[in-house]
C-alpha cells in the first residue's frame, strides 16, 4: 500500500504482473514490506523495520487470493533486475520439494550469480515434515530463510530440508511468529493489533527480516557480493542446537554480521553442488498455488 504512511516518500517504483494497477488487495505485500522497510511512524516508532531508510520497489505477482502464475513470479524478478535493485525479497513459494532445476530457481540463481543481487526467499510453510522446501527456495544461490519464535525455536510450520538433491535448505532462520507489521487499506488479512498495522505469521514474515539486514550490511559496505552478505549472515547466525535442515546455519544476528564484514575481508562461499540429472525429466511447478504463508491461514 503506498499511501501507508510507514513508507511514505520511498516508493520509487511500482509495477503488476498479477492483476490490477499494483496496489495491494490481499495484505500480504504491505506487511511484508513493513518488516523490512517500514518507518513505523504511524505506531511512533513501534513497528518499525529493519530498514527504515530503504527504498521500495514493488511488483505485484499475485493475485488478491494469494494464488499465481510462475511466469508472472519471473517477469516480477526480471523487472527488479532492470530496476537496479540491491536486494530481491520472495516471501512465496511452491509446494516442495525441488533440486533447484525448475525456471524459477534457475532464474533466481541467474540474478545472484550474473547481476550480483541478493534473493531472500521463503522456505514455505509446509513444516514439520522434511523435504518440504519450495521453488524458489530450492534455489542454490539464493539465502533462503526459515522461521523461528521468539524463544529462538523453530517454528513447527517452517519448512525443512533436504532438497530433492540432497542440499541443506533453509540456509538460516530469522523471527517469523506473531510478527506485527503494516496492514494494506481495505484488507483483512491477519489480525488488529492497532490502527495500520496486523499480527501475521509465517516464513513470509521472516524473509523480509533477512531481505531488511542485507540491505543494512549492503548499506555499510557496498562493495560486498552477494555470496559474501551470505557467508557473513551465515557464519554469525546462533547455533540453536537443531537440526541443519530445519535450522540451517541457525537464526540470524545482524550486528555480528555486521562486525564480521567491518573487521574481515569477507572469502567467498564454495559453489554449491551441481545437481545430479534426473533420471526422468521433471515437470517444474507452473503455479504457485498459495503463498506458503497463506497455507496457514494468516
């Protein structure tokens, strides 16, 4: 919603490719985007997000329900791409699991190796069972982010790993329980907290926490690569004690990752193994039937 006050001024530009003019008819979007960038002025300063200083550029790629075409996913991406943007937050995803071969993934991993742009992308919300990781999330390059509560335990409806490949996914987990953010004009989804602003869980929320810190670790070295933001996130994140596929390298802690790339030079991460080929080709998931948090109702 770019008439929420929280984002007022820093709507640069915004585009549909999910019906409509762009604006938000569902919810979801705005409070996404409030976790990661809202000024919680309309709270006094309560709500605010990670990075309140960013600015926002929205493509719509789903529809008021929630539901979407996986080529409306990648038009939105390749958009943000021609917009020069520094971080690309996906809080969506398919039903899992996946290697990492179908479009989408394939696409996102094209964004971070060939135009040097940070994915965050959800994990989903079809925890506890393992393999339950989506595309994009199956991506190789992307940092893809699991929920945790504020006990630091993993939620029981984030998402695990292993891919179909056998990779470790989700990469790392950030808060995702019960998270307050801004509401859309007109919407209904989640519940009232206060005026503008609704209660929502799901890997949803907690992706625009890790999307909000890369653009703060970005803010204070620009010159970092994408592999770099991640290996910083992930060598700081605290150990929870659970396992790499529902915790990954564990929950994310921003000001140790920050320190890591003031005081180091940040290496590179090893390339993430190369898919072995399927016996039989696959067919890539054509729509994103729900957005993984809208799975569970919020």
């Amino acid at each position: 919603d770019p008439n929420h006050k929280d984002f007022e001024g820093r709507v640069v530009a915004m585009t549909s490719f999910g019906g409509g003019a762009g604006t938000d008819d569902n919810g979801h979007g705005t409070h996404v985007a409030g976790i990661a960038a809202g000024t919680g002025v309309t709270s006094d300063g309560k709500y605010r997000g990670v990075a309140p200083d960013s600015s926002l550029y929205s493509a719509k790629v789903l529809d008021a329900g929630g539901g979407g075409a996986m080529s409306g996913v990648m038009a939105g991406i390749e958009w943000a791409v021609d917009q020069d943007v520094h971080v690309i937050n996906l809080s969506l995803g398919s039903d899992g699991p996946c290697d990492g071969t179908d479009a989408l993934s394939t696409l996102c991993d094209e964004v971070v190796q060939q135009f040097g742009i940070v994915v965050c992308a959800a994990a989903g919300n079809a925890g506890p069972g393992t393999s339950t990781v989506g595309s994009p999330g199956c991506a190789r390059w992307v940092i893809t982010i699991g929920a945790v509560d504020d006990a630091d335990n993993v939620t029981s409806f984030s998402s695990r790993g292993p891919t179909a490949d056998g990779r470790v996914k989700p990469d790392i987990v950030f808060p995702g329980d019960g998270i307050v953010a801004a509401q859309a004009d007109g919407t209904a989804l989640g519940s009232v907290v206060e005026s503008g602003y609704v209660r929502l869980s799901g890997t949803s929320m907690a992706t625009p926490h890790a999307a909000g810190s890369v653009a703060l670790l970005l803010q204070a070295k620009p010159d970092l690569t994408p592999n770099q933001v991640k290996w910083a996130l992930l060598t700081t994140a605290l150990e929870l004690e659970e396992n790499p596929n529902a915790q990954g390298s564990g929950r994310g802690d921003v000001f140790a990752a920050y320190q890591k790339i003031i005081s180091e030079i940040p290496p590179t991460l090893p390339d993430p193994p190369e898919p072995e080929p399927p016996d039989t080709p696959s067919e890539p998931p054509g729509c994103l039937e729900q957005l993984m948090q809208m799975l569970r109702g919020g």
